[in-house]
C-alpha cells in the first residue's frame, strides 16, 4: 500500500519552507528605509519625488512565495513608478531608460551608506547587504495614451511594456481558481513554495527563477490537484514540468502581455538543469506511491529530495525500531529549527 507522507511533508513546509508574516522584519525594514533613502536623495537633487503610493511590491513578496533560504542570498523586489512627464532631461526631452535608473542609483548613493555603492542593472537598481541580502528597485513610468494608462519598465537601452500588478494578479487569480483548499496560501501556491526550497537546496545547482518555477507550476498543476496531498500534488507538478520541458521545450514566456520569453540564452543552462534534477527528485519521491513503501521508506525518499536534516530524529527512531512506522506523524528535527528571522534569509 503506498504511503500518505502529507503530514511529514506539510511540517517541514511550515517549519522550514513558509515565511511566516512576523520573519520579515527585516525585509520590509529594509524596503522602509530605501522609499526613504530614495525620497530623500531625489529631493536633494531636485528630482522628481514618488509619493507612498508610487511604489510597487512584487515578485516573491507580492505573490507570498517567498521561502527560508540556507544556501542562497536572498532579495525584495519594490518597483518605483513616475510619470512620464516628470522624467524629463536637461533639454526637456524624456529621460532614457539608463538616465531613469541611473538618477535613481544616483540618489540611493547619495549619503554613501553602503560598502558595495547600488548598482544600475539591466532591469532595476540594485541596493546591496553586507549580509548578502539585497533590495531590487525596478524603475517604471507611467502615461496615458488614447484614454489608456500605459505603464513601461526601464530595461536595458529601452523603455518596456510592463506592470508588475499584472503578474501579482495573474498568479493570485491562478491560485484561487486552481487550489482546492484555502490554508496556508492554498495548496498551489505551497507547492511553488516546495519547488522553490528543492531549487535553491544545493549550492552548487543553477536554476532558473523563482518566476520561472511560478509559470512552470501553474503549467503543471492540475485543478483541482490533489485534495489534502501536497506530496501527491508536488510529485505530480514535478512530473508534468519535466515532460514540458522534455516534449516543448525549455522556452517559458510570461502569462501576461506583453507575452515576451522570460528564458533567454543565457538563463537556458538553468532550466536544463531544471529538468535533468527533476529527473532525480521524481525518482525519490515516487518512491511513496510504492505498495511496499512505510514511513521510513518515504522520509528517507524527503531527505533525498530537499537535502535536509529535517528527518533524521524520525528516521534514526524507526531504524533502532522505534514504532511501526505505519502512521505519519511530524519528527522533530535533529536541530533546533534556523527560521533566521533576523537576517532576511528569503527567497
């Protein structure tokens, strides 16, 4: 009879997976003090100013799936919006995409706070930790153009077509429709959270976006899933990206208009190892559909998968015959749980 590892697999996604509300302090301390930081700097040089109201979570953030990351620096992405009519340039002319952020880099570097000064990137400003951790900050202007508000990214050498709500809605939209539950964020969006964990689990791997693992889930994610299973629902997504990947292709494209690739050649390495990984993480954890898989069979199937020490009181209990290994129930880890609260450890 296969085994239901739900429960060992539902404790360790809130133990060691969830970003709990009161873990990210720090984060939006820190998203605090750059609106600030920003503001500031901007006014001095007689720049435009962003109200409160101008600025944009997204990503991981806005769509609550960030996760505890032990092996990889992590980040918050907070975009900035200006009119168009107030990102002008010395001539009255608009400012290109690379006078935008570099007048935004500009006022962020202004009181020289940083060890390593925010950098002008190809899609945002980013500001630096000496912890590793770091605020993305992707500069948008908006305008309207025949009664439509048009809304356009500075990318590298050009102004793109882009709004970041778009995405937010479109994956929340995705997971309320798909999702047969309502806890925890909803089961679709707990499994992007587990994908992400596994992606990010050894340092040595590569891989693609936390955005990337999104779009790919919703691909592969079949409502109304599995019921009460996030393990079956998690091997069944793992399953149903690596044969999209093996029987389309590695190109991913965004889900929204502009529906440009969000892959690229440089990033197409990563989403191969997506799915030559995968291949392993499936081997191990179909182990659970197995007629003669117990629960030291599934949890050592766990370990395999996300790398972890999570397990291992449990397993080292039923080796030394330590119940029967019949029933799911949660182990204790073998050491006290790193929520890392306090250093902005997410992803």
């Amino acid at each position: 009879m296969a085994y239901d590892a739900n429960k060992h697999l539902t404790a360790f996604h809130d133990d060691r997976v969830f970003v709990a509300d009161d873990m990210l302090g720090v984060a939006r301390s820190r998203r605090t003090a750059n609106r600030n930081r920003l503001k500031a700097g901007l006014k001095a040089d007689n720049e435009p100013v962003p109200k409160d109201e101008d600025f944009v979570p997204q990503g991981s953030y806005a769509m609550h799936t960030m996760v505890q990351s032990e092996v990889e620096s992590s980040d918050i992405d907070d975009g900035v919006v200006f009119s168009r009519e107030a990102l002008k340039g010395p001539k009255g002319g608009d400012k290109s995409s690379t006078d935008a952020k570099e007048m935004v880099r500009k006022a962020l570097a202004a009181k020289d706070e940083f060890k390593k000064p925010p950098e002008v990137r190809s899609n945002c400003v980013r500001v630096h930790y000496n912890d590793g951790f770091h605020v993305d900050i992707p500069v948008y202007r908006t305008y309207e153009e025949q009664g439509t508000t048009k809304k356009e990214l500075a990318s590298s050498g050009e102004w793109k077509v882009s709004a970041p709500e778009d995405i937010t809605n479109w994956f929340n939209g995705q997971v309320t429709a798909k999702s047969p539950d309502t806890t925890k964020g909803r089961q679709m969006r707990r499994v992007v959270r587990l994908l992400k964990y596994w992606s990010k689990s050894r340092s040595s791997w590569k891989m693609p976006s936390g955005f990337v693992l999104s779009v790919l889930t919703d691909e592969a994610y079949a409502s109304p899933g599995h019921a009460e299973r996030d393990d079956r629902a998690l091997l069944a997504v793992m399953r149903g990206i690596r044969n999209r990947l093996q029987m389309q292709g590695i190109v991913v494209k965004r889900p929204v208009e502009p529906r440009e690739e969000i892959t690229s050649e440089r990033t197409y390495g990563k989403v191969r190892n997506l799915r030559d990984e995968l291949a392993n993480a499936i081997d191990e954890l179909s182990k659970i559909e197995q007629a003669d898989c117990d629960e030291l069979m599934a949890l050592k199937a766990l370990k395999a998968v996300f790398y972890t020490d999570y397990w291992d009181a449990r397993i080292k209990e039923l080796e030394n015959g330590g119940g029967d290994g019949s029933k799911a129930q949660p182990a204790e880890p073998k050491q006290p749980v790193d929520k890392r609260g306090g250093s902005g450890q997410y992803a």
